[in-house]
C-alpha cells in the first residue's frame, strides 16, 4: 500500500505524459471532425510526401516518427485509396519510393485547408502567444 506521501505527492491529472495524451486525443477528435477521409497519421505521410516529393518508405516513416510497422500500414491504407503509388527508386532498385497521386495531390490541397482549421480548433483555448510558446515548447521535447 502506497504511503501518505507517495499518494499526495503523485497527481495523474499534473502529469506530462497523462495531459499530452489527453490533448493528443482531443486533436484527434477535432483532426476527424475537420479533415475528410485521413487519419492524422495518413495525412502526415502525404503531407511529407507533397512537401519533399517521392520517398522511400523507410525515409517516410523516419520523417513522420512512425516505426516501420507504422508506415507500412499507413502506406498499404493510401495504396487501397489510390492516393500514393509505389514505384522502383531509380538509383537504388532495392527501394521504392511512395509518390501521390492525382487524386492525392488534390486531396493534400482540400485537407490542408482542412487541417490548418483542426490546428486553429485545437489551439483555440489559448492565445497567440501561449499558441507559439506550447509549439515550440513541443519542438524542444523531441
């Protein structure tokens, strides 16, 4: 049993890792309502892809901070939409390289607009300072 001290001392509601995750859960629910079709983590891999052009998926999985199990899966689901393609990298054959597609560079330019709307609904509590300060406290823990 827990002593008096190591109970009034640990709160779960003042914990990092407890209000990133409740935050991170309410972004998703506004991310959902706002952006038609994409899961947030779709859409990071096709923002990657519209922003730098054709990547291989590991190099994708790196920039979005998704395990290679992750994008995997990420990749199979934009394949079954028809919103990526795979195709051999030129200078190494071992590869292959996700690119949009028609359909996904148009999507990219509807949810994108989408998107910026999710982000201004999730900082919407704060001001425009506290809105800059939480990003680029953010920035630093990774």
């Amino acid at each position: 049993m827990p002593d008096q001290t190591t109970r009034r001392d640990y709160q779960l509601s003042s914990q990092v890792g407890f209000n990133l995750r409740r935050a991170n859960q309410r972004h998703v629910a506004i991310f959902q309502k706002h952006v038609d079709g994409l899961t947030p983590t779709q859409f990071a891999a096709m923002a990657r892809v519209h922003e730098l052009g054709p990547l291989s998926q590991n190099r994708l999985g790196r920039l979005t901070a998704m395990d290679s199990a992750t994008i995997k899966g990420v990749v199979e689901r934009l394949l079954a939409k028809k919103l990526v393609t795979l195709n051999p990298d030129p200078n190494d054959k071992r590869l292959r390289l996700v690119s949009l597609t028609q359909t996904g560079r148009q999507l990219m330019i509807e949810a994108t607009g989408q998107a910026l709307t999710a982000r201004a609904e999730t900082l919407a509590p704060l001001t425009d300072r506290e809105a800059a300060q939480l990003e680029a406290l953010l920035a630093k823990l990774v």
